[in-house]
C-alpha cells in the first residue's frame, strides 16, 4: 500500500494505491527523481527524502514486515516539507 498526502496545495497528489504491482507503476513514473533521493531515517524507521536545491520535494517512510515493504507513506505537501531542515543533506564540504 502506498498513502500520499499532498496538503491542500497538492490535493491531486493526495492518493492511497493498494497492490504491489500498482504501487510498483507508480514508483516507476518517479524515476526522475532518483538522482535526488538521499537515505533518512523517518519517524525512526528506514525511509528517504528527496530533495533538491536545498529544497525537499518529498518524505517517504516504509513499514517492513517479514524483511519485505508492505506499506509506504509519503509526504509531498510543500507547506509540510518547507519546514524540514535539510543542512544533514547538503552535499557541500
């Protein structure tokens, strides 16, 4: 299962997809962004951020049962997300 919250800004983006080969179809049509995915632990389980220019495009926390993913949540609402702060991310020396 994969549940999307896209704030009131990005309410089309708000989504639950239920299924592995649903949630699959939709990971693919992200691959765009793979170069900006980055490790991170969320809520204190695995999960990644992605962001770029300084500036998170998403949150995504996984839930792991018996060593497989059954269940993603990300976070795309920019009002949400702009009060991250991404320095643990930068890149720079």
């Amino acid at each position: 299962m994969l549940r999307a919250d896209g704030g009131t800004a990005r309410a089309r983006q708000t989504v639950v997809i239920h299924g592995a080969r649903a949630v699959a179809a939709q990971a693919v049509t992200g691959t765009r962004f793979a170069p900006f995915v980055r490790p991170a632990l969320i809520n204190g389980t695995a999960g990644v951020i992605v962001a770029a220019g300084g500036r998170a495009l998403s949150v995504m926390g996984f839930t792991v049962a018996h060593g497989k993913i059954v269940a993603i949540d990300v976070l795309y609402d920019p009002e949400r997300l702009a009060d991250l702060d991404l320095a643990v991310f930068d890149d720079s020396p």
